[in-house]
C-alpha cells in the first residue's frame, strides 16, 4: 500500500521534471531589445530549430532534426524565390520535410523580410571569417620584424 503511493508520487514528479524540462528546452531565446522587426520574425518562429545565430539549435537536435546551417554561403547563393517559396510552402514539397510551411502564420511581406534576415545571417558569418582571417594575419604579422616594421609605417 504504501509502496503504491510512493510510486505514484514517484511518477508524479518524474512526469513534472519531464514537463518542466521540455518547458525549459523549448522557451525562446529573446532578441535583442529594439531589434527590427525581421529579426523579431527570425526569434519568434525560427531561433527554436535554426538557432539564434542561423547555425542549428542543440534543441533542434536534441528532437532529432537537422536543420540547415543557415549561416553557409550556399543558402545565401540561392534565389529570393527558393528561399520565399521554402518558407511559405515548407520543404516537403521539394524533399525536405524537416522544414515547416509558415504562409498559414506569416504575410508574405513578413516572409519577405525573413528571406532578407536569412541573407545577413550568412553575411554575418563571411563578416566573422574575415575578422577572424584579419586577426590570425595580424598575428602572424606582428611575429616578423619586416612586417612589424610596415606596421609602424601604416599607422604613422
Ligand atoms: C521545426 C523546426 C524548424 C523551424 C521552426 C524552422 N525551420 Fe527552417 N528548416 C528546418 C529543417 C529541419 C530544415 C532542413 C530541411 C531538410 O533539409 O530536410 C530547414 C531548412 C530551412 C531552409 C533551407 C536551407 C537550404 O539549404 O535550402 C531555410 C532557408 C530555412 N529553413 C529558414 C527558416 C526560417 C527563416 C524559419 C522561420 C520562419 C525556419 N526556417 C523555421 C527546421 C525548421
């Protein structure tokens, strides 16, 4: 009798820290304060599976989806109309089911400015490669006296 209890008691917390993991898992991430009105789109209706930064969410992941890496050059190199049609009509029309249709939920305007969202999260990336590229020459540089010495000339 009293074992029934306990496991009942035992279910009923194992099922709230389920509930409230899943809770957790699933809140949003908060764009920042001010954002534009795409990037609120972006965080509202897809941050969950891509991530914040366009790069795939470790929560997408953790429910077995494979969402683009955003941020790769190739999905910035496809057409305003591939990346509206995706958007509107989801991926299942043309293989790739994982990605769902938002035209039930968003204007076409709205997706209009997401598609142009999604081409600055690929910007964003080259943007970071280039710095990152800048500061390894820079460190590279600064090791050799030949370049420290054009250092000293540029900023004179
Ligand atoms: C439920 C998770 C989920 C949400 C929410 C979601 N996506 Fe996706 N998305 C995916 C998955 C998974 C794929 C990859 C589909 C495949 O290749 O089968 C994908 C693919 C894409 C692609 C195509 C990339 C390519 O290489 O062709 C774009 C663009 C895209 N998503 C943008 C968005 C935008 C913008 C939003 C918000 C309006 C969004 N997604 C919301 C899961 C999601």
């Amino acid at each position: 009798m009293r074992r029934g209890v306990l496991m009942v008691l035992a279910a009923v917390a194992a099922i709230g820290v389920f509930a409230g993991g899943l809770g957790w898992l699933l809140t949003d991430a908060r764009p920042p304060a001010g954002a534009p009105r795409a990037q609120r789109l972006y965080y509202a209706y897809c941050a969950e599976c891509h991530g914040a930064d366009g790069r795939g969410s470790w929560r997408a992941s953790l429910f077995l989806l494979r969402p683009r890496d955003l941020t790769d050059p190739r999905v910035a190199a496809q057409s305003d109309r591939y990346l509206f049609d995706i958007l509107k009509h989801g991926g299942a029309t043309i293989g790739r089911p994982g990605m769902p249709a938002f035209g039930a939920q968003l204007s076409d305007e709205d997706i209009q400015l997401l598609v142009g969202y999604v081409r600055t999260l690929a910007s964003g990336r080259s943007a970071a490669q280039r710095q990152a590229q800048r500061s390894a020459d820079l460190r590279g540089r600064t090791g050799s006296a030949r370049h420290r010495g054009r250092r000293r000339r540029v900023a004179s």
